[in-house]
C-alpha cells in the first residue's frame, strides 16, 4: 500500500523558535505518536531526530499494526511524521549531542550541529540499533545488519542469517527472496520468534537451520568467504563457506544522551520508566524500544502506545507542574 508524502515540511532553524513546551528526541513510532498527542494537548512541540521513521526503515514490509495491511516501514514513518504535522508539531533533521537539566527545572537540549532549545519536558524516543557480535571478520565486505538494504546483492547467493527471534527468521524470509540458501544460525535449538514466524520459515526450501551453534570468526580476504561455527553443547569447532553474514541477535538502546542526568536504567542500558513513561527525573520521560519493556515485546504499536502515554503525562505535568 505506498503513499507519496514529501519531507519538504521539516523545519530549517532559523523557522525555530528556542523555546518549546516539549521537545521529542527520536523521530520513529514512539516520537511521532508522542508528538501527534503532544500537538493535541496544544503543546508547543519539537521532534529532534536524525532521520523520519527511525528502525522503520529497516523493514521491508509491516503487516502488525492494526488497519495497515503489508505497509512498507518508510512509508508508515512519514505517515506518522504527516499525522504529527497536522496538529502543529515541527522536525528538525538533526542529532540531539547533549540534554541538560537546568536550576529552573527546565531542559536545554543541544543539537550536534551546535543548534541550542529550551523545553518544559523532555521525551526520549531514540529507539535502538542492531547488536553486533564482535568477533573477529565482523568488518568484512558482506557482513550486513539490514536485510533490505543489502539482500538483492547475494542474488544467487549462499548467506547466513545469525539469531532465533523475529528479526533473524524476517531476514531469512527477505534474503530468501534472492539469494539461493539461507542459513538460520542460532545458538539454542529452540526459537524465541513467533511460531508463525518460524513455521512459514521451515515451508521455504531456501532456509536451511544450524541450531547450537555460535559464530566464533568471519573469515575472507576482503569479503566474507566463511564462517568458524562453535557448538554449544559439545564445544566441537566446525566451519561453513558462505558469501554474506547478516546480524540479527538483537537490539541496543540508544540511551547515551542521558546518562549525564542520572537516569536510571537496567544493565543493558533501557531506560526505567513507570507506568506512565515517566522517569526519575523530574520533567523526562521516554517511550518506545530505548525504555525497559516487562513483557519485553517490541513492535511498533506497542511503541506508538507508550508514545501516547508518555505525551499525556508531559501534558499532565506542564498544567499541574507535579511529578
């Protein structure tokens, strides 16, 4: 189902004021949404994010979200941008560098660019990025951590698809539509990705299983030529010719920008937010995949949820000025 929207709304500086009753950082499900119920709090809003649709992008086609059948990832991130926009919210395309917490109780947020803006409250929205596995080999030419931007280049081809959850068996499926096998190598013998997700898996002769195995070294010349595979239950080391690698083991949080604020966060760096997206510190929330999740299920409309969530207690707290 495309769409044609154009980006030729996003604000240049020089259209922004310094002020803002709440800035956005992240321009993905969570931020969009925040800002869509931001804009109709009537809040002044600004959404601060290097790029429109965030991890969007990196699916091909989303067939999850409610009323929007097999809906390409770029097209619904600028449909949500759109949705936004109607109720006044404005994009700067930049990257947020630092957040700061001021006597006043205020935020100033600054822009890699050296851009410089005031706001009441703060919501984080930075999502995540994917999780190498760093092991020697993992710069060579066909390694690859996005099966939509590189699949059609191993037309033919024999890959490896390394992970056993919903991202790793949807690679395996887009690569499958061109390469000639496709290799699903996970460490367990059994899959944390949907059973649906896996049972379609199992029906396509391209995709093949290597279960109990880790990826211990990516080795090549200049471009991927083979794979050293360790078992994890014998221990046993055995190796595999393949002409591309992709990663799909799991997912970061991008939470760097706040650690300067005390923020706290789980071991692996999610941000803790209660039930109302609210964090510890007074005036910043966060939503989407960059926030710790109990049921740990990452989609898009449970990001888009937390985005409303979140916007409502920002509008909560700028009327009431209570945490």
């Amino acid at each position: 189902m495309p769409i044609s929207l154009s980006l030729s709304n996003v604000s240049n500086v020089e259209n922004l004021d310094k002020e803002w009753d709440v800035i956005i950082v992240g321009g993905g499900p969570a931020g969009y949404t925040a800002a869509l119920y931001c804009g109709r709090y009537r809040l002044k809003t600004l959404v601060i994010t290097k790029d429109v649709g965030g991890t969007l992008n990196d699916a091909n086609i989303i067939d999850d979200y409610p009323g929007l059948e097999n809906f390409r990832g770029s097209e619904m991130g600028k449909l949500f941008k759109k949705h936004a926009e109607k109720y006044g919210a404005k994009t700067l395309l930049e990257s947020v560098a630092r957040i700061e917490k001021l006597p006043d109780g205020n935020f100033k947020v600054l822009t890699n660019l050296g851009k410089e803006f005031i706001a009441k409250a703060v919501i984080i929205a930075t999502g995540s990025q994917r999780r190498k596995l760093g092991v020697p080999g993992e710069n060579l030419k066909g390694v690859s951590y996005c099966a939509e931007c590189d699949a059609p280049l191993f037309k033919d081809k024999i890959v490896g698809v390394v992970g056993g959850g919903n991202s790793a068996f949807h690679d395996a499926q887009v690569l499958a539509q061109h390469a000639k096998e496709v290799y699903i190598i996970h460490r367990r013998d059994e899959f944390r990705a949907d059973p649906v997700e896996v049972e379609e898996a199992k029906k396509n002769p391209k995709i093949k299983f290597i279960l109990n195995k880790v990826v211990k070294e990516i080795k090549g010349t200049e471009k991927v030529e083979e794979v050293v595979l360790q078992d994890t239950k014998t221990g046993e080391i055995s190796s595999m010719k393949l002409d591309g690698l992709f990663v799909a083991i799991g997912l970061v949080p991008l939470s760097e920008i706040v650690k300067g604020l005390n923020v706290n966060m789980d071991e692996s760096g999610h941000i803790v937010v209660d039930q109302c997206g609210k964090t510890n510190v007074v005036g910043l929330l966060a939503a989407g995949d960059v926030t710790i999740q109990i049921c740990n299920l990452r989609q898009v409309v449970t990001s888009a949820a937390q985005g409303a969530v979140a916007a409502y207690s920002a509008f909560l707290y700028i009327k009431t000025k209570k945490w």
